[in-house]
C-alpha cells in the first residue's frame, strides 16, 4: 500500500517490515526493518557498489519489560519510514522474570552493534541522521542503552522516549496520585484509576533484582547524569498516565530547569481541544531548552492515556482511539521534523 491511499488518524491496512532478521549475538531475537516504500533497496546499489543511505531511526517496543513485541509498532514505524522517507529498525529484548535488568539493555547494545556491523544494512544508514525511540518500557532503554559511549556516539540525531518509565524509586501509587483524572472524557480516558497501577508492581518485581538500587542510572534514567546521555532528547509524556509526571521531571532536571514536585500535577484540569497537540504558548504542554550541552525538548499529550497511540492497546473506545492516532500521527511527523530536518 502506498503512503498516499492512507489517511491520517487511520492505521494502514498493510504495515509488514520490508525485512526480518536476527544476528548471531542474540539469535533468538528478531528484528523488523522497514524500508520506505518509494526505496527499492535490493536494486539500489549503484555502478560502484556504493548504496544511497537513508536517515535511519531504531525503535524499542514497550509492554513493563514483560510483555510485548517489535510487531506491536509496526502501524508507527511502517508510517514513520514512509512519511520521512527514513530507514526504521524495531530492535528486540528479552523479557522479564527470565531477563531482569540489566539482560534487556545489553540486548539491545548488542543488537545496535550488530546493526553498524552488518555489510548488507550498514552501508543504507545515514551516519550524521541516527536516531532512537521508544515507547513506555522501551522509552527507559532508549536512555539506559545510549549510556553505553559506543551507542551514544551513533545517536547522532537524537533520542524520543514516548511515555516512558524513568523512576524506580517512586511506588506506583504515589506516581497515580500526578496525575489528572477527567471523568467528563469519558471511556478509557475517563477512568478513576489508573490501568497501569494494578500491572505496575507484578512487573517492577519481575525486571528489578531483590536489592538493587533503584536510583541506578542504567535503572532508573531518570538520575543519570547529562553528560552521559545524547546532546539531542525529546521526551513525550501523557497526561492521564501515572508515568507521565516522572517523563516531566526528568525533561526539567536535564534541561536545568525547575523539578516539578510531586503534589504538582502534570497538565491541566478541564478537557483540552480534541484531537489536537498544545505545541506552543503553554509550557505546562511543551517547551525547548538549548544550550552548551545540547537540546531538551518536552511534550504533554493533552487528554492521552498510556499507550494511546496502540492498536491494541487501552485505547478501546472510539472516540479515545480516534483522539490517539490523530495526535500519534502529528507526532510522528513532528519527530521526524525534529530528528532529521525534514
């Protein structure tokens, strides 16, 4: 299916990788590539073996470190390579109880190595336009793996951690207590409770070893220091999600900014503007901050819950499905803009 039939708001019907593959440093977990489609990349090698290489973006799979699989994104990143016209790489990790820390994070730098080694996909990335997203789970391992210097280094255009969990050291309930409730949206988003805080203990169990410390940076990005962590971060969080006020904080500390405390919620009381992003004039929503160490860049998604940009997610109802894609699909064209110029 070409870009063009799909409309936004909508998942296209057809979003398979163009590759699956896996290394033999961890065969037992598949990766999935996405080539734009207007990119014929078996017939793109040119008279002197040379290959036209792309902006490349890897990405990582959320689901508590328990649960989930590259798959669970295909929609996002069959829609991501095809509007940027960019090379996408859904990474793997084991999960946990068989995996705990810090088994998914050397995964996935040895799955990124792999990547930069590999003389069939190689040679199709575009060195200075590399970046790393992810979403709830894989949002913490895309800071925890870019702490790796020789990971670091790659991500040259920038790291988009999408409702992540970044603080291990606040207990569920307490992190249900930052954020808003708006009965008045109704359905999902409507929810008195939180549907993370009943999976949230059951999974940090299963990932954390008995007696870690949960203020490890690798664990907990949230405390890893600035200067080991790419100059470029753009951390989204969400509004009706108990995760998204630890997204805020880590946004503020690592941009120098004030820490919000956690008796001051994220967002807004009332119901914002359906289907539409606040991306400026609000710096509760979004703001940017630039300086000798590099760029932190924040977002709220208004009115969103965890996982609002999920097929098969929480998203169940109509009206919170039609709000998430819309405002996934602005995001993905914002992330793109904002990683690769375009």
């Amino acid at each position: 299916m070409a870009l063009r039939d799909w409309q936004p708001g909508q998942n296209p019907p057809e979003t398979e990788p163009s590759i699956i593959k896996t290394y033999e440093s961890r065969p037992q977990l598949p990766i999935r590539i996405f080539f734009p489609e207007s990119y014929r990349y078996d017939e793109s090698v040119g008279s002197e073996g040379t290959r036209t290489p792309l902006p490349t973006l890897f990405t990582i799979h959320g689901g508590g470190f328990v649960v989930g699989e590259p798959s669970d994104n295909d929609a996002w990143n069959y829609i991501f390579s095809n509007l940027h016209n960019a090379l996408v790489i859904a990474l793997n990790y084991a999960k946990a109880p068989g995996s705990p820390f810090p088994g998914p994070v050397s995964d996935l730098e040895a799955q990124i190595s792999a990547v930069f080694a590999d003389p069939d996909l190689a040679p199709f990335i575009r060195q200075d336009k590399v970046g790393i997203a992810g979403f709830s789970a894989g949002g913490n391992l895309t800071l925890s793996v870019s702490e790796f210097p020789a990971i670091r280094e790659k991500i040259t255009a920038g790291v988009v951690p999408i409702y992540p969990v970044l603080d291990f050291s606040v207990p569920p309930k307490l992190k249900s207590e930052t954020r808003r409730y708006k009965p008045t949206l109704g359905g999902v988003r409507g929810a008195d409770k939180d549907f993370l805080l009943d999976l949230s203990e059951t999974f940090d169990k299963a990932y954390i070893p008995d007696g870690h410390d949960v203020r490890d940076p690798l664990l907990s990005p949230c405390f890893a220091d600035r200067s080991i962590l790419p100059r470029r971060i753009w951390v989204i969080g969400c509004e009706l999600d108990m995760l998204g006020h630890e997204a805020w904080r880590t946004a503020s500390r690592l941009a120098g900014r004030k820490v919000p405390g956690l008796g001051e919620r994220i967002g807004q009381e009332e119901p914002g503007k359906p289907r539409v992003l606040i991306t400026d004039g609000d710096e509760r929503f979004a703001w940017e901050e630039k300086n000798g160490d590099g760029e932190i860049k924040w977002l709220c998604v208004p009115d969103a819950v965890h996982g609002f940009d999920m097929k098969h997610g929480a998203s169940a109802d109509e009206a919170t499905r039609e709000d998430g894609y819309l405002k996934r699909d602005e995001i993905i064209r914002l992330a793109g803009k904002w990683l690769f110029g375009q």
